[in-house]
C-alpha cells in the first residue's frame, strides 16, 4: 500500500467554520442557558442552525435563541463534555415524560 493510499476514509484534516449560528437556549434563574441534545446513538450534542427559518421549522415558533459563532459554541460546551456540534438537524422529538 502507498504512502497515500488508506484503508479506511480518514477524518477531515479541517473543520469548515459554519459562521454565526442560532443556537436554542432556555431561561434559567442566572438569564439564558444553551440547549444541549442527544444524537440518534443518545451521545450529548451542542446544536445550531443557519437561520432562524431552519431553527423554527425544526424546534417550533416559541424556542428562543442567540447568535453564536461555532468557535464560541464549541467553547461553551466543552467543558460540559459536549465535543459534537450539530448543524441544521431536521428532526426532533418530545422530551420524554417522566
């Protein structure tokens, strides 16, 4: 096998910035708090969108949200242990009942 060659797909050398994102957050008693996610496989994700028409086709008319940049998303939730960031996800579901 040469030097180039690869037996699997490598992982992107580069993240692309995804620019100013709106990101859903939730009223708390010190102001405003970042929504955090579960992915299909239940792991913790961070969440933007690119528009507010795709936040609110997705999380509904009421979800309220800030602009961030993805760098300062990434930031916010690393030390919460949230290293994925998901852009434009098309599909949610209720939070379960307890």
């Amino acid at each position: 096998m040469s030097p180039v060659e690869h037996s699997e797909d490598p992982e992107p050398s580069e993240r692309f910035p995804a620019g100013l994102l709106f990101v859903p957050v939730r009223s708390g008693p010190a102001g405003c708090t970042a929504r955090f996610f579960r992915t299909p496989l239940g792991g913790r994700t961070a969440v933007g969108f690119t528009s507010a028409a795709k936040l609110t086709a997705t999380l509904g008319t009421d979800q309220a949200c800030i602009r961030l940049c993805e760098p300062a998303l990434r930031a916010l939730a690393a030390p919460l242990g949230v290293t994925t960031l998901t852009i434009d996800p098309q599909l949610s579901a209720p939070s379960a009942d307890r």
